[in-house]
C-alpha cells in the first residue's frame, strides 16, 4: 500500500484527490494537510510514502522542500510558483544521499490526459504554422494567470519551433473551471486545439498514475505528466 498524505485536503482539488486515494486500492490516505483543518504537512510526513500538493502558489514550494528533507516523494499540481530552488534542492538531496532514502518530484500542471494530448498536437501543428496564441480560461477563485497549463503550452511550442513562445491571453470568470485554446493563423485559415475540463474528475487518473510512479522517475524531478505517458 502506498501511503498517501494530501495537502491542500480542504481545497477543490483537495478534496476531490483524497476520494480518489481512498478508492484505489493499492493506496492508503494516511493523512489530510490543510491550515483550514487545522493540521500541517510536516506533523504528517512521518507517516507519508508520497505527498501530493494541491495547495496555493505561496505555499507549494515550502511544502515541496519540507518532502525532500524528509525524503518523501512529492507529486505537485499546484502551479504559479517557481520551480528553480526545487530543482537545486533536489539534485543536491539526490547528490549528498550516501544511501539514504531521498526523495522524488513529479510536477505536473495540468494531470488531465486531453491537456497533454492537447499540449502535444500543439507542438507538432506550430512547426508547420509557427504564429499562434494562447487563449486560458478558468473558474475567477484561480490566484495564478496565466495559468501553469499555459506556461508550459507557450515554452514547449517555442521548443518545437525554435521561435518565440505565443502571447497567452487569460480570461477569468465564474461558470468557468479550466480551459484552454490554442489558436494557430496563417494565410486564409485557422486551426483551433480546445481542451475543456468539465470536472475535477479529469484530473483523477493522471494524479493516481503519478502517485504510483514518482518513486521510479527517470530523472530526481521531472515536470510533465506526459513524461510519464512516452
Ligand atoms: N495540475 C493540475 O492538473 C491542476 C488542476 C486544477 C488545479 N490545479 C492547481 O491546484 C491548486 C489548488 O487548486 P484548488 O482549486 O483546489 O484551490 P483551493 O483554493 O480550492 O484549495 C487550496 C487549499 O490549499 C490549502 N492550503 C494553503 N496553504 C497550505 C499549506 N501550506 N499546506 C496545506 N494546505 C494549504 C488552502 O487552505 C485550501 O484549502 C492551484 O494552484 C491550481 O492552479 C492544478
């Protein structure tokens, strides 16, 4: 059984992640990490073989770091908060181990399999039509824009074509919960790739294949679940 600790447990995603994690079998929710119920994540970590972060882009990375001293592996779907002093941490935990447990980072914007499908026929269709934007648009509660699903949208599309990354337009309003157009122009046509997410749902299998796989990454942090799909 994997031991599961999810924080942000009284959130949106929060709450919807600990239903998943006490319906898979093979998993165990060992504990909820929420300022709103009153618990910390570093008074769980003891009990945790992974966590995962469903919390705010302030708190992401403090939690992220608290996982790495402790050698418990981190799946993040929290975005708007900078990757950078993860990574050092990381590499520097996985390079001073001398055998001891250290720990993993999955980070992964968007755990929805039609954002990464959509993420990837975008990068394939801008080598052919390289002028394009971006078009996010979500519930008005979201702190971040853009949003971290549009960010990595925009860098791997100016990966694919060796250009610059689209200009990404954000839109936030209430009836919305996460959506993405990316909108390709050239002479006389457009292409559109939309991705619609009705419900947290969408969310649930690519958290889970996470949960089970951040252990045995290729690499000490990895971000992109479409790392773990090749
Ligand atoms: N990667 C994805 O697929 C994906 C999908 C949806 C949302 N998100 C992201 O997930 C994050 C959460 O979204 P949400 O809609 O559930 O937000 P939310 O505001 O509903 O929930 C966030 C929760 O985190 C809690 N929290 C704050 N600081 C904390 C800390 N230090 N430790 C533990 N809990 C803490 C808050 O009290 C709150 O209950 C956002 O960054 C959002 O952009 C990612």
């Amino acid at each position: 059984m994997i031991r599961v600790v999810v924080a942000g447990a009284a959130g949106r995603m929060g709450q919807t992640v600990c239903s998943a994690v006490e319906d898979a079998e093979d998993m165990e929710l060992a504990g909820r990490a929420d300022p709103l119920l009153g618990v910390e994540l570093e008074q769980l970590l003891g009990g945790a073989d992974v966590v995962v972060d469903f919390t705010q882009p302030d708190s992401a990375l403090g939690n992220a770091l608290a996982c790495v001293r402790e050698g418990v592996h981190a799946v993040i779907g929290t975005t708007g908060f900078d990757h950078e002093p993860l990574a050092r941490a990381v590499t520097a935990a996985h390079e001073g181990a001398n055998g001891l447990r250290t720990a993993n980072v999955l980070i992964a914007p968007n755990f929805a399999i039609g954002a990464v499908l959509m993420m990837r026929f975008a990068q394939e269709a801008v080598r052919y039509m390289p002028r394009a934007e971006i078009i996010e648009l979500h519930h008005d509660a979201k702190l971040d824009a853009p949003s971290g699903t549009a960010a990595l949208t925009a860098e791997l599309m100016a990966a694919a074509s060796g250009g610059p990354a689209p200009t990404i337009h954000s839109v936030r309003l209430p009836g919305l919960v996460a959506h993405q157009e990316v909108i390709l122009g050239d002479l006389g046509q457009t292409l559109t790739i939309r991705h619609d997410t009705i419900s947290r749902e969408s969310f649930m299998p690519g958290v889970l294949l996470a949960v089970r796989q951040v252990g045995t990454l290729p690499e000490p942090l990895v971000v992109g679940l479409e790392r773990l799909l090749a």
